[in-house]
C-alpha cells in the first residue's frame, strides 16, 4: 500500500513540475472532454463577468483605474482557484475510489487525463487574463497614463499562478503521506 502511494506521490510530482514548467501536451479524450468543457464554461464565465462589468469613461486617476480592475482579477482569480481545487480533489477521490476496490491505477491514465484538463485551464485562464489586462492597457493610454503602470497585475499574475501550482502539489502529498 505504501508502495502505491509512494508511486502516485512521484508521478505528481512529475505531473506537477511539468505543469510548473508549462510543458503542453495536447491529448483530449473523449473521456475528459466533458470534464475539459466544464473548465471552459467556468472561466467563459469569468470572462462575462469582466465583460459585464462597465469601467467608468469619466476622467479617472491611475489608482481608481487600478481598484476597478483589480476587482476583475480578483474574480477571475477566485473562480480559477475554486475549479483547481474541484479538480485537485476529483483526481485524489478518483485515485482512492480505483485504489479501494483493487483496480490496477494506470499512473499514465491519470496524467494523460489530469495534466491535459489543468493544461487546458490554464491555458484558458491566461487568454482570459491577457484579455483583461489589455483592456486596462487601452483604458489607461485613453486616459493619458502609460500602460506601464498595469504591469504589475502581470508580474501578481505570474506570481500567483506559480504559487497556486506549488501549492497544488504540497497539498497532493500532503493528502498521500
């Protein structure tokens, strides 16, 4: 049993320090498509939500400007966060339901299938971001400020996404130590 989990601990860590290194691999299965359309359709809603959102045209100071789009980050954030610990939790909850009734765990079939769908997110989460983080780029220069000045919400950005995937990772061993 320990020997199981010792195995599972290093295949995510591989799994994890491939996504840590944002190696793509592109294998949609039928069998992750629908668990792959649920991400989409969460972060698609993210996007509505900063598509909906009107940013006052009035004159504007650089530090409102910022608040107001902060917000939006902080949403996409939020719901990002929330699906990567629902698939965080289904792929241990899949890994012990397979280990309880004796099935044989194809490490390979997990990674072919957890790896492509946080891919896939990921991917989804930074078009979504670059989006957002344009228009506040425009929304500035419309305003007569450089668009420097939204740079730090890339540097945050980057930051927190590596943050999330170590995070993601400790709690996995965590759970199986």
């Amino acid at each position: 049993m320990k020997h199981v989990t010792l195995k599972f601990t290093i295949f995510l860590i591989i799994v994890m320090s491939i996504l840590y290194f944002k190696e793509q691999i592109s294998l949609a299965t039928p069998e992750n498509k629908s668990i792959i359309s649920s991400k989409h359709q969460t972060v698609h809603s993210a996007e509505l939500i900063i598509r909906n959102t009107p940013v006052d045209k009035k004159s504007m100071t650089v530090q409102e400007l910022k608040f107001q789009y902060e917000q939006k980050f902080k949403k996409l954030r939020y719901t990002v966060n929330d699906k990567l610990d629902n698939l965080m939790e289904q792929a241990y909850n899949e890994y012990k339901q397979k280990q309880q009734i004796g099935e044989e765990i194809s490490y390979f079939y997990f990674y072919n299938k957890y790896k492509d769908i946080a891919v896939q997110l990921e991917e989804n989460t930074d078009t979504h971001f670059n989006q957002l983080y344009k228009q506040l780029q425009v929304e500035l220069e419309s305003q007569g400020y450089k668009k420097s000045e939204a740079s730090e919400f890339r540097a945050i950005y980057e930051k927190s996404k590596s943050k999330q995937k170590k995070k993601m990772l400790k709690r996995f061993v965590n759970a199986l130590g």
